[in-house]
C-alpha cells in the first residue's frame, strides 16, 4: 500500500512588509464586481463630509481564491468575536 503525503493544514510563512510601501488603507465602503472569471474589489473611502467615494485600492481573483477568502475571513471574524484589539477577551 503507498503513502499518502499529507500536506499541513497552516503552512508556516515569513512575510516581510516595508511599512513605507505597504501602508494600512482604511475603507468605508467597498464596491464588488463579479463575472464568470473572478471578483474585483473596488476599496473606498468617503472623501469627508461630502456624498463622494475615492477609490484606495483595487484586488482582483478568481472565483475559487474569493470563496477561499470569504471562509478564512469568517473563521477569523468568528473566532476573534469578543476580543479587543489587544487580543485580550472582553
């Protein structure tokens, strides 16, 4: 009988991130745009006390990568429910 290889469920990654080009956008409101090839996601902000919206940034996937991304954001969202931003409980 062969061995399955069994991949890890969390992979371990370094990930380097220059805070000069990588800087935190804040987003108010975001735009979605969906066909058969994938998602595009237009993340806005609310320019003051105005009625108009600026575009920050733009991300574009697959249909696959989005649903990938709508279940880890809900695992993460639900096991961090109740925690402040420290990551303390309440």
């Amino acid at each position: 009988m062969a061995q399955k290889k069994v991949e890890p469920q969390n992979p371990q990654f370094n990930i380097n991130v220059n805070p000069e080009n990588a800087r935190i956008l804040f987003t108010d409101t975001i735009f979605m745009n969906t066909n058969e090839d994938g998602v595009v996601l237009d993340i806005a902000q609310k320019v003051g006390r105005t009625n108009q919206m600026q575009i920050v940034s733009r991300i574009g996937m697959s249909r696959e990568h989005a649903k990938k991304f709508i279940k880890k954001l809900s695992e993460l969202l639900a096991l961090t429910e109740g925690q402040k931003q420290t990551g303390n409980k309440n």
